[in-house]
C-alpha cells in the first residue's frame, strides 16, 4: 500500500473530502502550475474564479442557504489539500471564509443575511478600511476611522481610505468595513463592490512570499456606497467564545500544514528524478542511498506530525463554534485559543527545517529559479510572521504557570 505522500497520480493523497467533492482535478492543475506562477509572479486569478464557480466559498452553507452543508473540520481539510496545491490561493480565502462563519452564527442579521445570499450566488468577500491599529505595546486598538458622508443631492454616501494588507481583495466581489456614518454619527458596516468607481485594488504587496495572495493596499476615493449598501453593526450576543479571531490563526497553521504536506511529496518526486548520485555515496541510485531514504522518512514524519497537531486545533476551534451561545462557550473557546497556539509554535519551529531539508535531498541540481523550491521556506516564513511564535510561546507559557488568560485581539 502505497505512502500518503505517494501516491501513483500526482505524489499526493487527497483528503476524502477533496475526493467527495470532486475539487481533485482542479487542485491537481493548480498544483502543477504553481512553481512557474510563482517564479512569473503571475497572479491566480483564473484558478481563483474556477473555485469560486465550483462553489468552494459556499461549501459551509447549508443545502437549503445554496450551500453543501460542509462540516468545519472537512472545509479546513479542503484548505489544507488546496494550500498543499498553491497555498497563495488558500491564504486568499480565508478572510472571505471568516465572514460565512460570522454570518452562520447569527443568519438573521441584516447583515449576515445580506452575506449568506450573495455566498450562494458565488461571490467572495474581502476588507475595506476603518480600523486603526494601536500603535504601542499595550494599547488597544484606536477604534474605527473610517468616515460615510452622506450625499442627500445624489442620494449615496462616500467614503475613502485605505485598507493596507488587503489579502483576498484582488480576487474579492464585495469588500465589507466598518465606518461612522454622518448623518446619525453612529458606528455602520458597508459593503463596497470591487468594481465600484474609486475602488482601487493593487498588486504591491512586497513580500518575498505569498506574493500572490493579492495583500497589497485597497485605495477608496470618493467611492459611492448606496443606503442600501449600509447595515447595522450586529448584535451579537457577548461571544461566549471572547477569542473569536482564532479561526484566522487555525486558517494559517493549517495552510502551513498543506505546505509541509507539499515538501514531503516533492522530496519523493525530486528523490525519483534524480538519476545520478555523488561518487562517495553507498548506492548508484539515489533512491536506493540511505542518507536519502533517512532523511525523506524525516520529512514525511514531521510532516505527518504537524497534520496531526492542527487537526488536534481544528477538532477544538469546531468544539467551541458548536458551542456558541452556550454556558460552555467559553471556557471551550479558551481551549480551542490555546491549541491553536500549540499548533503554531509547532508548525512556526518545524515547517520551515522541512523547506530546508528538502534542499538537502537534491543538493545543487534542485537550487534553481525555475524549479522554485524556494518558495516554500519563503512561504512558510511570511504566513507564520502575522503573528510571530515568540509571542505566542510567552503567553502559552504565562498562562501556564499564572493562569493569564492570552489576548483577545486580531493578532492572537
């Protein structure tokens, strides 16, 4: 029986949910492409609008919502087989799958209905401006600064403002923000179309990886938002689940595990193509030297490791959304803040040794721009530096011996 990483079609095991789907030639194609996509820096965009049309961001809807009535567990196995395939396109998907789950725990939202129906019609979502980040250590965020006017003459509001690190935008049909609208001076959510005039979505993330995940600044200007356009901020019940932002921390370590996943199966296809080994090694072929063989099994464990470290934080994070509402919320929210935490200084520690190794297995016919193998080093350092381990590592251990609860913000 053949290993998980090596399978006959394409070195790789797709998830049963992949399978059940049908997204394995899709995922396939995407994966075949991605080296040279990434050496041309030539963004997705197609790939991008074939998921969006095989319905990959309504999965978690309900079949009567337009949906396939996707577990949580299977839509973050889905995103990892995808970020194994190029995880440039899985990272563009995460703020837009955040947003269905918002809106599938309170579906009679204005809001969140408004999203749940234009999920079913197939479009995504991304992140128009309003916040200000705190600018010191300690210090909350600053609050919403994004301003509506309102014109009565034309019958619209405006807005303008920027939205840096817009990740998704340039894929996005609508882009959702908070604002303080002028003419009541109250807190509103807007959704601005990606078409709309004045909407300018750029390509100038600078990153050394994930340069294709469209993360570049969102420029508004002028641009008209109708009345209709305008919702309340939603009402939610106090979270019961106070760190609601783990969702995009389980997303990133659980993209990082698709590139580890990646690494493995690219040792065993490299390993394959390589027809000649060093004259000081102990077999004619490298298939057949031991030191490769050793170091492959290294990979692949490690690699298997981190799959079984983030499913541990996917299982909680689902926990803790089930419990939403409930008396246990909390306290299994906090579980679920806390495994995912494990899971990244885990993944942060190892994947990028495995984007290492697997250099070690081609030595210098495997260094070249083509053949971007790089990219996976460089991948995995850029996804797992929004939130750095070092943080995570400090307050995993303050709350260990001191029981201080961690931060409840974005960036944990």
């Amino acid at each position: 029986m053949p290993h998980e990483f090596a399978t006959e079609t394409s070195g790789y095991a797709w998830s049963a949910v992949t399978h059940m789907l049908g997204f394995e030639p899709l995922f396939e194609s995407i994966a075949n492409e991605a080296a040279q996509r990434d050496v041309e820096r030539r963004l997705p965009r197609d790939r991008v609008a074939e998921l969006k049309a095989a319905g990959l961001g309504r999965l978690r809807l309900s079949r009567e919502q337009g949906g396939a009535g996707l577990a949580l567990p299977d839509l973050f196995r889905l995103a990892r087989d995808l970020a194994y395939a190029d995880s440039n396109i899985a990272h563009a998907f995460r703020n837009h799958f955040y947003a269905v789950e918002e809106a599938l725990r309170a579906p009679s939202e204005p809001l969140y209905a408004r999203l749940l129906r234009e999920a079913a019609e197939g479009r995504t979502f991304g992140l128009g401006f309003g916040n200000a980040p705190p600018k010191r250590a300690g210090e909350a965020p600053s609050g919403v600064t994004g301003r509506l006017e309102w014109r009565a003459a034309q019958g619209f509001y405006v807005g303008s403002g920027i939205k840096p690190y817009s990740t998704g935008n340039l894929y996005a049909d609508w882009l959702i923000g908070p604002a303080r609208e002028n003419r009541e001076d109250k807190l509103v959510h807007y959704l601005a179309s990606t078409s709309a005039p004045g909407v300018d979505l750029n390509d100038d993330w600078p990153g050394f990886g994930q340069k294709l995940t469209g993360s570049g600044n969102t420029r508004f200007a002028e641009v008209q938002i109708q009345a209709g356009d305008i919702y309340p901020v939603p009402a939610r019940a106090e979270y019961n689940g106070t760190w609601r932002y783990t969702f995009h921390q389980v997303y990133l370590t659980n993209a990082i595990a698709g590139i580890a996943r990646r690494i493995a199966c690219d040792g065993v296809q490299l390993i394959h193509g390589r027809q000649r080994n060093f004259y000081h090694g102990q077999a004619d072929m490298p298939r057949d030297e031991a030191v490769l063989q050793a170091q492959l099994g290294r990979i692949a464990a490690h690699a298997g490791a981190l799959d079984a470290v983030i499913e541990r934080a996917i299982l909680a994070l689902a926990a803790a959304f089930d419990a939403y509402g409930s008396a246990q919320a909390d306290a299994l929210a906090l579980a679920a803040t806390l495994k995912a935490t494990e899971a990244k200084i885990v993944a942060d520690d190892i994947a990028p040794q495995l984007a290492g190794w697997l250099i070690d297995l081609g030595s210098g016919s495997v260094v070249t721009i083509e053949g971007a193998l790089d990219r996976h080093w460089r991948n995995i350092k850029v996804i797992s530096s929004h939130n750095p381990r070092l943080y995570k590592e400090r307050f995993l251990g303050d709350h260990l011996l001191n029981g201080v609860l961690p931060p409840t913000g974005a960036f944990f």
